[in-house]
C-alpha cells in the first residue's frame, strides 16, 4: 500500500509523511476530524502498515488429503 493508495481510499483524511533524519525513522500523520494519529516505522511501508494494518489472510487447510 502507498501513500497515493491510501489518499484514494480515505478522502477526508490528511496525510503527512516525513523523516527527517536521513537514517532515522519514517513519520506518518493521519490528520482526522477526531484528531491527529501518529505512527512510525524505519520505512515508508512499514509507517503505512502500522497505519493501516492488513487482515492476514487464514492458510487453506484441506481436510481431504
């Protein structure tokens, strides 16, 4: 997921994404009517997917074989 993905999928929310120190972490804001929501992580993807978890997906188990 991308930040444009996440733009597309959440029209009334603002997004802010920063790192200021190069090798530091990767800032996401979540700017909401309720608030602002945080979160970070050492890449883009990782701040997102802090933001925005998956479902993880149940392994198909077949009981047949």
């Amino acid at each position: 997921m991308t930040l444009d993905d996440i733009r597309e999928a959440c029209p009334d929310l603002g997004f802010a994404l920063y790192a200021y120190d190069p090798r530091g972490p990767v800032t996401l804001e979540v700017h909401a009517a309720e608030g602002i929501f945080t979160f970070h992580g050492t890449t883009e993807a990782e701040a997102i997917a802090a933001a925005f978890p998956q479902p993880k997906e149940e392994p198909h188990v077949d009981i047949f074989s």
